[in-house]
C-alpha cells in the first residue's frame, strides 16, 4: 500500500446494493491491456473509444492507446494502473501475466502499483529505456523530456551498461547517451501535478469499487472466487481489484 495516498485497496465507508451487486458479478478475469476507464478524446490504434463499452476493450501487442484532450486509464497484472495524461500515447508490447511490457511514446503516464508478485515481471519503456517495477508504489513516466521518478517503490533502470536502482523521492533522466554515466535526484514529492492529482481521485473510485467486489464475493458468492485478478463490477461499470487477502 503507497504510503501518499491510501491506494486501491483501501476500506472505503460505501453502502452498496452487495446482493444486486453479486447477480451480475462475473468471474472472467480481464487481461493486462484492458481499458477501465476514459474521459475526453482517447483512440486506440487511430479509432475514437467510448465510455459506455469499454468493459471489451482491450490493447492487442502493438497497439497503441492516444489521448488528445483527455486522459485513460489501462490495467496491467492485477493491482497495477497505468494512467495517461492529456495529450500521451502508450504502446502494448506485451500483454503476458508473467512478462508485461508497454511504452510510453509520448506525454506523460503514472502507474500506481498495488499488488506485485514475485512472478510479476513489469517493465515500462520510455525512450527506449527499460524501467522494471519491482515494489508497491507510485511511479511517473514522462515521454517528452524522458525521465522516470518515483513518489513511493522501487524501480530498476537499465540503460546501456549501467543499471540504476531508485527508491522513494528519486527521479533520472533517461537520456541514454553513451559514455555518460546517469545519476538520480531528489525531487519534491509534494508537487504532484494536474495528472498526480487525477490519479489520485480515480485511485479513490476505484477504491470503492474494489471493496463493494470483494464484500459481494464474500457475503454471497464466495464460490466466484478464483482468487486475485480482476473482477467485472457492473455496479461501477469497471473492472475491480480483489486481492487474495480480501477472502
């Protein structure tokens, strides 16, 4: 759990219609790539997406998620958000469970990780630089002046001969020259920005989504269990987060 703000799996105070809630629930799993959530202008591989269908909306390899002015939001292994900013565009590298890849070919992306297994292997590209997730946390990617920094985790950076670890508070510029031997700054965590500050709040929706999942599973269906993944929420109209610890 991200020590910034409570993360998705937060208890969340909701009175929810759980056994309405538990009709309609589905047990089918969606696959990194999926779509959760857009608003504004956001295409995928050129065609104009809608809110109101994204529950089949998923990224093949090679394609690539566009927001002009509007923002996305995309799920990878269960418990990991990749949220992108006005004006980015993400690429699907590889969809697998076990070997997630995307690359962010312009704008900005943050990812709010909270749940990663040892299996997990999360690896987002931005310049060409490879950036392995290796811990719960909050982490931010930006295309247009290549650098990754880290508001809460730890991440691998690995460019050209060297490889970098950067913890809390740490941010690099991934310039990638050859010859020149990268170091990592300080950064103030508290000046988040406008995509920050967005993030944040669809971690707060998606909160209550989860919890309403898991409190339906238990209280009525814990036969639908088949352990952590995503699970079909028609209530949001979302896909929520139940972890293995929820039952």
């Amino acid at each position: 759990m991200t020590n910034l703000w409570k993360s998705s799996l937060r208890v969340a105070g909701v009175g929810l219609a759980s056994g309405l809630l538990a009709m309609a629930q589905q047990t089918v799993s969606a696959r990194p790539g999926a779509v959760n959530y857009i608003e504004g202008s956001v295409t995928l591989n050129g065609q104009p997406l809608s809110g109101s269908n994204l529950r089949y909306t998923e990224m093949m390899p090679g394609q690539v998620l566009s927001t002009g002015q509007g923002k996305a939001e995309i799920l990878l292994t269960p418990g990991v958000f990749v949220r992108l900013d006005d004006q980015s565009a993400l690429r699907m590298d590889s969809p697998s469970l076990t070997n997630t890849e995307v690359t962010l070919q312009k704008g900005r992306a943050l990812v709010e990780v909270d749940q990663i297994e040892k299996e997990n292997r999360l690896d987002i590209v931005d310049n060409g630089i490879h950036n392995m997730l290796l811990k719960k946390g909050i982490y931010q990617f930006d295309a247009d002046r290549p650098s990754v920094a880290v508001y809460d985790g730890k991440v691998t950076v690995r460019v050209n001969d060297q490889e970098i670890d950067l913890g809390k508070g740490k941010e690099l510029a991934l310039t990638g020259t050859p010859g020149v031997r990268l170091k990592a700054q300080k950064f103030d965590r508290n000046q988040g920005g406008e995509l920050y500050a967005w993030s944040k709040l669809r971690s707060e929706y998606t909160a209550q989504a989860n919890l309403s999942s898991a409190q339906s599973i238990l209280a009525y269906n814990p036969g639908w269990y088949y352990g952590t993944g995503w699970y079909w929420n028609p209530w949001y109209d979302s896909w929520a987060f139940v972890p293995g610890a929820s039952l």
